[in-house]
C-alpha cells in the first residue's frame, strides 16, 4: 500500500478527527505511505461537486477510508474509481443520535449503516460493540481509538506533597451527565472538581467546582493537573459505542480513572488495579476518598494506569493493526 484517501468526517480540529484521524495519518506518512486528507461534504449538494473534482483527477490511491459518514452504494461505487480499496471507519454509534438512543439495527440511520457496511471492503470499528453492528460483514477489525503515549505522559514531580486534584475534562454537552458525581464528590471531600470544558457548568454544580475554558494548546497541561479523572456517563446504545477516549487520556498521563461501569470502559479499565468502574452514584466519593487516604496506593495505581495504556492502546501499535487492515484486502 502507497497511497491512502482519507474522507473525514469535519474539519482537523474536530475531536473525532483530531483523536482518530490525524495520529493515523502521521504514523502512515511517517511510514512512507502517501496519505491525502479531506473533508467528506454533509450535504449531497456538496458532495455532487466533490465527485466531480474527485473523478476529473486521474490520481488513483490504494485504499480509501471513510471516517463516520454513512455512504451508500452508489457513492461507494463512485469512489472505486478513484480508490482499489474502499474501508470505512467508526468509533461512535453512528446509526442513532445521542436523544434517541436506539439500539443497532433500529431506525432509518441504521439501514444507512447496513448499506454502507455492505458496500466497501474494510470495516474498522472503535469497540466490539460497535463491531456487532456490522454483522455479516468478512472483514471487520476492532481498532480502538489510540493514544500517543510519548506526547500525553506523567507530570513531573508527581510524587510530591500537593493538594490531591480531582477531575474532568469534556464538551458542554456531556456536563449535565457529570452533576451527580461532581456534587456527591464535593459533599464527601469539600474539594472542588477541576472541569475543564468549552462552557461553564450551570448553578447547579458551579459552586462544587473550578472551571478552566478548554484550550487546545493547554489540554495536557489541565490533563496532568489532575490525580483523579472521573467519566460519569449513562448506560445506553449510544453511550456504550463511546471508545474511552477520555480515561486513554487520564491513564497516559498518569490520572487514575473513575468511570461508569459502562461499554468500552470495562474493557478499559481492570476494577481495583489501575482504576475503579461505578455501578452507583454513592460510589464516586467512596473511591475519590479511597485514593486520597492512601498516597501509596494512588501511586501504585497510577503507575499501573500508565503501564496499561503503553502496552494495550499506544498509537504505534494501533497504527500497525489499522494499516495492516487496510493492507489485507
């Protein structure tokens, strides 16, 4: 394989693209594989307009990756012209919306799913639950989304006497799910949760925590603030094709994860070794308070979390799995 097509789903700084897209294109281009990057159009419109620029190109790729967009058959068909392989990539549940939560195979977005699936040659899903959604399919792989281990890494010094931090770094459209937690935590402990997000939090839970505006540019810099990170999210077919994105990025840098017993987070995290998985609200404070009456076992536990992500979900080893798959049709 020389050459790679990857339609993404928005634009570089969009998180989906920036945390499963971009790593895979440097590790390829780092490989010497030449990789071209563009942004696949919502509207058909627009995506009449792309073809046409695509097809008056007589370049033709190895293998081309269509990240989330669900496409059909024809547009398949469109893209074999430019590309031998056609693989498409998913690390949410694509086939249903955050409101409705529908289980796969329900709903008009799921016959899209089944269409897409269908017509290309590779299927890359985030977890094994969104890899039961493309039942029938002879080439699935199950590729997490990686991290950078060598990027996202311990802060120094943390061994050192410091007020014990807890918290959680997300979208404002997750902050609702985190109210319970954060207030429970903050009754138990009186520490404020550091949230980091691109909106303050309601009243609701405002005066339980310090805000900090997300900064690209400083999202290591809050990640390593913390000694815990928590990721209270509910159970559901939407949130269980979450990929753990968040708890790879506290683990890495050595924050020991408390999440909800939920999804890809099992798979994750071992319970009691290099994290702890919430079944009820009353367990978030017991375990915050769990780690910080024992400096030692935080230590331990945090080193186990760092040790976990190097070995299972580092991008190195995650570019090798994915572009293999691409390779091996």
């Amino acid at each position: 394989m020389q050459s790679i097509l990857w339609l993404c789903q928005g634009h570089s700084s969009l998180p989906s693209v920036r945390f499963r897209v971009n790593p895979f294109v440097e590790e390829a281009r780092r490989r010497g594989v030449e990789v071209d990057v563009a942004v696949y159009p919502a509207s058909a419109f627009k995506r009449l307009i792309f073809y046409f620029d695509l097809l008056s190109k007589s370049k033709k790729y190895d293998v081309c990756v269509v990240q989330k967009r669900l496409v059909g058959s024809f547009e398949v068909a469109l893209l074999r012209k430019s590309a031998r392989v056609v693989a498409y990539d998913y690390d949410d549940a694509v086939w249903t919306y955050q409101q409705e939560a529908l289980p796969p195979g329900q709903g008009f977005r799921s016959r899209r799913l089944n269409s897409t699936v269908a017509s290309v040659d590779v299927v890359i899903a985030g977890n094994e639950y969104l890899a039961s959604a493309a039942p029938g399919h002879d080439c699935v792989v199950t590729i997490p989304t990686p991290i950078d281990t060598s990027v996202y890494v311990p802060r120094t010094g943390h061994e050192g006497d410091h007020s014990l931090c807890v918290g959680w770094m997300g979208t404002s459209g997750y902050l609702s799910g985190i109210k319970d937690a954060v207030r429970l935590i903050h009754a138990s402990t009186r520490k404020k949760i550091l949230v980091v997000s691109n909106k303050m939090p309601d009243q609701y839970i405002l005066e339980c925590v310090d805000y900090v505006e997300w900064a690209g540019d400083r999202e290591l810099e809050y990640i390593q603030r913390m000694d815990i990170g928590i990721m209270p999210i509910d159970d559901d077919p939407y949130t269980r094709g979450k990929c753990g994105f968040k708890i790879l990025q506290y683990m890495s840098c050595g924050v020991v994860p408390i999440a909800s017993d939920v999804g890809f987070n099992r798979e994750i995290i071992k319970h009691g070794v290099n994290g702890f998985l919430v079944s009820r609200n009353d367990e978030w404070p017991l375990y915050v308070k769990k780690l910080s009456d024992s400096r030692s076992l935080l230590m331990e536990m945090s080193q186990r979390a760092r040790q976990d992500v190097v070995e299972r979900f580092d991008l190195r080893i995650a570019a090798t799995r994915y572009l293999d798959a691409l390779n091996s049709r």
